[in-house]
C-alpha cells in the first residue's frame, strides 16, 4: 500500500507523493521524485497521517470527499467520509544516494550565479521586473527562475536569452510579495523566523480590518512585515478580540444608566472596563463591566412599568 509523504525543496517549496515501498523513509532523508519532464530530489519532511492531513488541507491535489457510507450511519444513509489525496499523486523514485545530495549542493551553489545572470540580463532588456530566485532542478532539465513585478512583464526575449546560454527549459514564474519572503525567509520584527517560511502552511490574505478590531496603530509601517505587506500575526488573536467584545456594549452607544445618559467612550477587554461620558455634565467616569451590567438593568427595570393585574385575580383576592 503506497504512503503519502511530503517533501521539502529549495525556498520552502513543499510538494506531495507517494512511497510504493513497505519500508516507509525517515523525516530528512533525501529522495529523489518524480517532476515536471524529470526528476528532482528533495528532502522527507512529513509522512503517515500527517502528511495526508496537510496534502489534504492543502487542496493542490484536488482532493474531494469520498461518497461511501460509514458505520453507523444507519441503513441505506450514505455518510461521506473525511476527504483523501488524489490517487494521481506523482511518485518517489527512489532514495538518494551521497553522490546525488552532493551534485544538488553544486547547483545550489550554481544558483547564486545564474541569479546574478539574470539580473544583468533583466537590466540589458529594461524589464520592469525584479529577480528573487533561481532554482535548478536535480537533472538540469529545467531552471526556474522567480520574480515580483508590479505589472504585466513581456519577457520573451529574456527568455529566449537563457535558453541559449543555459540549453536548458526555462520557466520564469510570477510571485507575491508573501511568496516571496517565504522563498527567503528572514527574521520579524519579534525576533523570530517568519511565520511564513517556518511553520505557516499558506498566506492567508490580511485587511486592514483586522488591525481596527484590535484598535492597532494604522499606521503601515507599524503593522508590516519585511515583506512590505501586514503583520500574517494579525489573524492569531482577531477571533478573541471579536468574541470578547461581544460582551461590551459597543463604542458611541449612548446608555441609560444610574447617573443618567451617557455615551461609551472606549472599552478595555483585558481589565474588563468600560470609560463612559456624560451626555448633559460631560463627567467622564469608568465602570467595571460587572457593575454597569448592574446598572442598565437596574434602571430598566425602574422605567419599565408594573404588568397589569388579572381581573381574575382582583377577584379571588376580593373573596380571600
């Protein structure tokens, strides 16, 4: 039965396929895969039920869930099951040997030139186009070679530059900004590896919506990343920020409490506080929330009048 493994290539490019062998591969072993016109050799970084979960999460293969009924679903009721990888993942070949690890080293160090080559190249043809990474593929038969451009970029020419000098297949692939400090990775203004490149598993698109919920500074640079895009950070706590405000009234209410009407300046949901103002005196007073709860329904309760009595019960009553 053939294993689902994840491998790691170069720029934290992870791909997904299967082991046919019954001696499943350690994590970090290096193996050479099935690729696009050839072959490529990366490195074991997830297997089993990890693997699968992570192939599935992360929908390139077109996974989709399965159809069939599941114990205890009860009689002629089909229940569909989690989704799979699809069966057309590509293949592992086989496991690499010294002699492979040491001739992908050498096109590691190989890239470094061909980036600069190409960077003088993209000058001499004035593309607007700026060149982040260039990657061999183990046998040579294709380099590709990564880019971020703010607009459309007609590089044809370029193209046709580089496959004379390198006889090779080359392929220039467009990529984000977010991509792009994934490829390099980097260190964030916490002082840690970025999110992206180390544990995130896809960019997540971020608005600036969420820095308003968490009443952040909107000023850009205070809430971006070396990539010049926002903090992926921001969506780590956004869900607590909306669910813990749900318990506040919320800012520019204008409440009737004790002391009369009075508007909600600001709240404060870590020491669960509320700053309030008064409408008429302008007296500016903050309550814990426990208490202003107290207040608004003790001075709804004083306003709302007495229910009327039953003429049944008037009656009864009489008789008593």
């Amino acid at each position: 039965m053939s294993t689902v493994i994840e491998v790691r290539f170069k720029g934290n490019r992870k791909e997904y396929f299967t082991w046919p062998s019954s001696e499943p591969p350690r994590l970090d072993d290096p193996v050479i895969v099935d690729a696009e016109r050839g072959q490529d050799l990366g490195w074991v970084s997830a297997l089993g039920q990890v693997a699968v979960k992570k192939c599935v999460r992360c929908g390139a293969c077109g996974a989709s869930p399965g159809s069939a009924p599941t114990p205890g679903a009860g009689p002629g009721l089909p229940s569909p099951q989690p989704p799979g990888p699809s069966p057309d993942l590509p293949r592992v070949v086989r496991r690499a040997t010294e002699h492979d690890v040491r001739q992908a080293a050498g096109l590691r160090r190989d890239e470094d030139d061909v980036r600069r080559d190409v960077r003088d190249r993209v000058l001499h043809h004035a593309l607007q186009m700026k060149v982040c990474d260039a990657e061999w593929q183990w046998d040579r038969r294709k380099l590709t070679v990564y880019f971020t451009a703010e607009q459309r970029v007609d590089f044809r020419a370029l193209v046709r530059d580089l496959a004379a000098k390198y006889r090779t297949r080359i392929e220039l692939r467009q990529i984000g900004a977010r991509d792009e400090a994934k490829r390099l990775d980097g260190i964030g203004r916490c002082g840690r590896q970025l999110c992206i490149s180390s544990w995130l598993p896809e960019p997540r698109p971020v608005s600036l919506s969420l820095a308003k919920d968490q009443h952040l500074s909107l000023n850009p640079t205070q809430i971006s990343g070396p990539c010049g895009r926002l903090l992926c950070c921001l969506h780590y706590e956004h869900e607590f920020y909306v669910e813990s405000r749900k318990r506040f009234p919320k800012e520019g209410k204008v409440l009737r409490t004790g002391a009369g009407d009075e508007r909600v300046m600001a709240v404060d949901i870590f020491r669960e506080r509320v700053t309030l103002r008064h409408e008429v005196e302008g007296a500016v007073r903050v309550v814990p929330l426990v208490a202003l709860k107290g207040e608004l329904e003790a001075a709804q309760g004083a306003v709302s009048p007495a229910p009327p009595s039953s003429p049944r019960g008037r009656g009864r009553r009489g008789r008593d």
